[in-house]
C-alpha cells in the first residue's frame, strides 16, 4: 500500500524530493542517512564523518518539500531517532 501511494502522480508530483530507505534490523544513523544523500542529491559523495553527511543532507533538503519512507523499522529509541531526523528541519513547509 505504501509503495502505491508513494509512486501515485500526485504524490510524485507534491514532493520535490522522495526516498525510500528499509532499514531492517540494524539502525545505522549513517548508512541511513547515506541512503537518504543518495536518493535526493542523485549524486555518491563518500563521507568519513555523520556530521559532514547530515550538514550536507540538510543543505539538499534546505527549503524543499520530501518525502522519505522508512521501511521495516524495529527502532524505537528517541536518541537515534532524533539525531536522525536532525537534517529534516531546513524543510519547506507542506
């Protein structure tokens, strides 16, 4: 079901940016974060440190409607989940 509104036109066409990322079992802030630099700057930059991932990350995101799906999530610690998510704010709204 989520994968059919997730591709739906008028999704696609609200969101300047989507990804998907399943996260499974292991929740690595920045394989996930990796995952999410990737699928919206459709570019691969390798970076040493998760600062320097998110700093960027947040830079991509900054003032853009997204859409990010995280699939099978087992986590539910709200340090991990912050830290996360920390990019996320230089959002536009909507």
């Amino acid at each position: 079901m989520a994968r059919i509104l997730y591709n739906d036109t008028r999704v696609r066409d609200h969101f300047k940016l989507k990804a998907w990322v399943c996260v499974s079992d292991e929740f690595d802030i920045f394989k996930i974060s990796e995952t999410i630099y990737q699928s919206v700057a459709k570019k691969s930059k390798q970076f040493k440190y998760l600062n320097q991932l998110q700093v960027a990350l947040g830079e991509e995101l900054k003032d853009k409607r997204f859409l990010v799906v995280f699939d099978d999530v087992w986590n539910e610690n709200y340090d991990d989940w912050e830290n996360l998510v920390r990019p996320f704010h230089s959002r536009a709204t909507g």
